[in-house]
C-alpha cells in the first residue's frame, strides 16, 4: 500500500495569484482534516522550485506540483472534480493516495499544516523527517 505524498503549496501574501488560489487551498485543507494535514502543507516563506508563485510540489518534485497546480486552478470546476481529473492524470501511487483522501473525505474546516507545524511535528518523536529547511529555524 502506498503512502500518501506531501503536497506543498508555496505562495506569497503580497502575490495575487497566491491570494485568489488560498482560496481553493482552504477547501483541500477542510477536505483533509486535521490527522492528514502532513500531506497538505502551506508554505509562505519558502522559495519557489520553479521561479514563480504560486508553486507546488508533490514528493518534492516540481512537476508533478505543477500538474497539481494546473488542475487546482480550475475554479470554474467543483473541487472534487479537479481532484479526480489530476488522479486520473497521474500514474504516482502517492500521489492518488492524497488525492484519494480529499475525494473520501468531508469538509471539516480544520486548517492544514504549515511548515513549521509539520517539521515541529516531527522534533523528537524519532520520526523519519523529509529534511526541509531552506535556512529557516523552526526551534
């Protein structure tokens, strides 16, 4: 059985894209709920992997994130309707395990993790950490 993939959206508050797609990441964080939230994460201080916002990654990679991306920015399409076009899309096993969790579950409207909440969440619990930094500390 796979795990579920990280997927990260990098953004800014001062960009506009990023502030019309926080949107739609309010809904995935309420589809996610609070014991998934290390899959969903926000980060507004990290640098983007591909030189503009809003990004994404998923597992890191930023291809498949921009996949993501491209499919989440259909907001003329109800959201559980992007997120099984990106499944069907899309061969990684992670991947669909995420977004199969948004398609299973109900909104909840608990928010998703920031990259603080997530690294903090790993500080001392002997869990395997994916080793995101980027310079910041998070102690």
């Amino acid at each position: 059985m796979p795990t579920p993939a990280r997927i990260k959206f990098i953004g800014r508050d001062w960009c506009g894209h990023c502030t019309n797609f926080k949107k739609t990441w309010s809904q995935i964080s309420a589809l996610a709920g609070a014991g998934n939230k290390k899959y969903f994460v926000a980060d507004m201080r990290g640098p983007s992997p591909v030189g503009y916002f809003p990004s994404f990654t998923v597992d890191g990679n930023p291809d498949l994130g921009e996949d993501f991306g491209r499919y989440m920015r259909e907001y003329e399409t109800p959201l559980k309707d992007r997120v099984r076009k990106a499944m069907n899309a899309t061969s990684h096993s992670g991947y669909k395990k995420s977004l199969q969790m948004l398609l299973d579950s109900s909104p909840s409207g608990n928010p998703t993790a920031s990259v603080s909440d997530f690294i903090g969440s790993e500080v001392g619990t002997g869990a395997q950490s994916y080793g995101y930094s980027y310079g910041y500390d998070y102690q």
